[in-house]
C-alpha cells in the first residue's frame, strides 16, 4: 500500500450506522499495521506526508496533508526575515541618514574654538554659521514635505545628502566666513530631509499602532550622532584638524546616501491616495487641532536644538567656569540623554497609547519638565547641572510623541507634508533663537 491507498479510505459519515462505522476502523486498523501504507511507523515517524484524521461531528474520517517537521525551521525563518526586511532594509539606512544630520548639527559646539583660532571669528558670527544650517534647513521643509509624498522617501534623501556631502566640502576648504556659510547653508539643505523622509518611510512600512516606538528608536539611533559630536569628535581632534574631519564626514554622507539609492525598497502598494488637492500646506495649518501642537513644541525643541548645537558649550565655560574636558563631558551626557530620552518616551508613549492615553499627556509632561530644567540653571538652583543639562536635552526628545500626534491627524499619504508642517516651526524657532542668543552675547 502506497501513499495514494489513503484516498481508498472510506470517509464515513456519523448516519450511515454502526456497520460502515465498523468497516471504517478496520479499514484504518489495516493501515496503521502497515508502516510503509502512511509512509511512517507505528511510533510516528517523521516520514509521513499524510495524516488520518477522525472526526465525530459531520465527517468521521478524513484525510488532510501534514507539514513535514524539516519545513518549521524555514517557515519560522521566513516569518522572522519578513519582520527584519523593513528594519533592516528601511529603517537602518534612514537612521544613518539621521545620525550623519544630527552630527552636521551639532558638530559646531566642540570645533568652535578651532575655528575662531583659524579664522578669527566672534560671537556674532559664530552663532550666525550655525544657525544659517537652521536657516535653509527650515526654509525648503515644506517643498521638500510636497516631494516626499510625490517622488518617495528613497529618490528623495538619496539626492539630497550629496548636496551635504558637496557643502561639507565647501566648508571644509573655506577660507573665510563667505565660504563657511556657503557650505554650512549646502549642508542645512542637505540634511534638511533626513528626519522627514525616515518619519514617512516609517508610517508607509510600520503599524500605526507601533509608531510612537518606532520614531523613538529612529531619533535615538540617529540622536546618536550628537554623541558623536562631543568626545569622539574632541579624540579625533588630537589626530586631524578640523577641516580633514569634516572632509571624512563628506565621504560618509555620500556612502549613505548611496545606500540608501541602491538598498531601500520602494514601499508597498497600499489602496489608491486621496488627492492631493484635498490636503495641502493651507489645511493642514487652518487645522485647530495642528495648533494645539505646534506652539509648544516648537518652543522646546526650538530652544533644545539652539542650546545643544552650540550655545550649551558658551554658557557652561563663560558662567559655570568649566573646563574643557568638563564642557566635553557635558555635552556627552547631554547627548547620552538625548538617545535615551527618545528611546524612553516611545517605549512610554506606545504603553500609554496600548491604554488609550494621548501621546499630548507625554508632550505636556516633557515640556513641563523641560521648563523646570531650564528655570533651575537660570536661577542656579543647588542642583548638579550635568543633571538639569541632562533634562534639557532628554525632553528635547518628546518630538518622537509631537510627529506621533501629527501621524494621527492626517492620512499617511500625507505624511510628509504634515511632518514638513510642523518641522519647519521646529527649525525656524532654533533659527531665531540661536542667531537671537548671538546677538545678545555680541552686544
């Protein structure tokens, strides 16, 4: 008896009596004494590519294939590799994308004093090269917010970074302000997309449910990048000048940028868009439930972003009377705060979101927070300030529950625009209050 002998089995039906029942066991009986009839032995072997089934409600017999146990490790496999794709073949490439924008951003704060050493600039000036990154950052997030939801996060972000490998070169080979500003304002421009088209490609490729974690874990790796900036980039210093540095930051935005052209896949295919006529720039800021958002968070991340990108390391030399290595470990843990801040408020959002809280409770929380740090080092409240510096910069991560917020206000074929609605406040405040604290220390 071959594998085919199990389809002569009869199938029985429970109504059909005791008899056909009768000749039905022995039918299977005959069988199971034959190993070689099911392809396995009487112990059950691994062999068999068929199972007899015995059911007492509608059918008392059938037949059904089994799966081979060799087959579980590669569907389990399959499975695993279909959850990492996005991860590793999205989300990764745009997180690098992100690291090398946050490390353009705050780079400035540990290579000041090299560069007003090498070209003799003051205050006024310096804060002026920094925030002019905010400035054209700022100044294209919403065409760049259009073009993300038209051609892609991929083309997009793929072509802009070798516009901040070209600005970074620029700047490294400047001989005076007009040429740092130039590539500084090339490298605003080029990083300009690199936390919106993550954002995007993250709600196309993610559950809506999981999106306050997953941008945590997005602006964490990518916050990475400020802790870059401080005592790896102050080490480096001891083995290049500042100029062959930005020079090895080049070469490392245009290998992102070509893997991010030639890895990441185009998103699926998901039901056909609303027009784009119904969502513009226009509704998305008329909308009342946007501005329940907006203001706040463009002050604290405004104020986080000006602070940490340059103005932190003034304060703590001028008024705390640090030294070097204490401004350097400052900024280190500011930075450390920062990835972890991010990380913590996904994980809170989305176990807050799990029980129908709104990520605005985690928003206001931070902020409040964020105020308080801020009150205690203008006051000099007898608090350690590694610690109030810490806060400052770790509640300057709540972003991860504003575009949560945002991704729950508009569809996601959207995303882009709605994100570049919000970002462009973000970017205009630190614009206004970093050139703002320059002119106020020149005065």
């Amino acid at each position: 008896m071959d594998y085919n002998d199990t389809a002569k089995l009869p199938a029985v039906r429970w109504g059909s009596g005791l008899s056909s029942l009768g000749h039905a066991a022995g039918a299977v009986g005959s069988a199971c004494r034959q190993p070689s009839a099911l392809g396995h032995n009487t112990n059950g072997g691994r062999r068999g590519q068929y199972a007899v089934h015995s059911s007492i409600s509608n059918q008392a017999l059938f037949i059904v294939p089994r799966l081979r146990i060799r087959d579980y490790p590669s569907h389990h496999a399959k499975r695993a590799m279909s959850r990492l794709r996005p991860v590793l073949l999205v989300f990764m490439p745009f997180a690098a994308g992100y690291y090398l924008s946050y490390l353009f951003r705050v780079i400035n704060a540990v290579v000041a004093a090299p560069l007003v050493d090498d070209l003799g600039l003051d205050a006024t000036q310096l804060g002026l090269l920094s925030s002019v990154y905010f400035l054209t950052f700022a100044a294209v997030q919403l065409p760049l917010g259009a073009a993300l939801d038209r051609f892609g996060s991929r083309r997009v972000q793929g072509a802009l970074l070798m516009f901040a490998a070209a600005g970074a070169v620029t700047f490294a080979r400047a001989s005076g302000l007009t040429g740092l500003l130039v590539g500084r304002a090339l490298v605003g421009l080029g990083v300009a997309g690199a936390l919106m088209a993550g954002l995007k490609a993250i709600v196309e490729w993610f559950p809506k449910q999981r999106l306050a974690l997953v941008n945590g874990a997005f602006i964490a790796l990518g916050a990475a990048g400020a802790a870059t900036a401080t005592a790896p980039v102050e080490w480096m210093l001891g083995w290049l000048d500042w100029r062959q540095l930005i020079l090895l930051l080049a070469a490392a935005t245009v290998a992102v940028s070509v893997l991010i052209l030639l890895l990441v896949p185009d998103p699926p295919k998901g039901p056909a868009p609303v027009s784009s006529k119904t969502i513009n720039f226009g509704t998305i800021y008329a909308d009342q439930s946007f501005w329940r958002v907006a203001p706040l968070s463009a002050l604290c991340i405004g104020s986080a972003w000006a602070l940490q990108g340059l103005w932190a390391a003034p304060w703590l030399a001028d008024v705390a009377a640090l030294e070097r290595w204490e401004i350097v470990h400052h900024l280190f843990v500011m930075a450390v705060a920062l990835c972890v801040g991010a990380l913590l408020i996904g994980v809170i959002a989305d176990m807050l979101h799990r029980r129908r809280v709104s990520p605005a409770t985690v928003l206001t929380t931070a902020a409040s927070t964020f105020l308080a740090a801020e009150l205690a080092l203008l006051f000099r409240l007898p608090i350690p300030s590694i610690v109030l510096w810490a806060l400052v910069s770790g509640m300057g991560a709540a972003t991860v529950s504003r575009y949560s917020l945002v991704a729950d206000l508009f569809p996601k074929e959207f995303a882009g625009r709605a994100n570049a609605a919000l970002n462009v406040l973000h970017i205009g405040g630190a614009f206004a209050i970093q050139a703002g604290i320059g002119v106020v220390v020149g005065l």
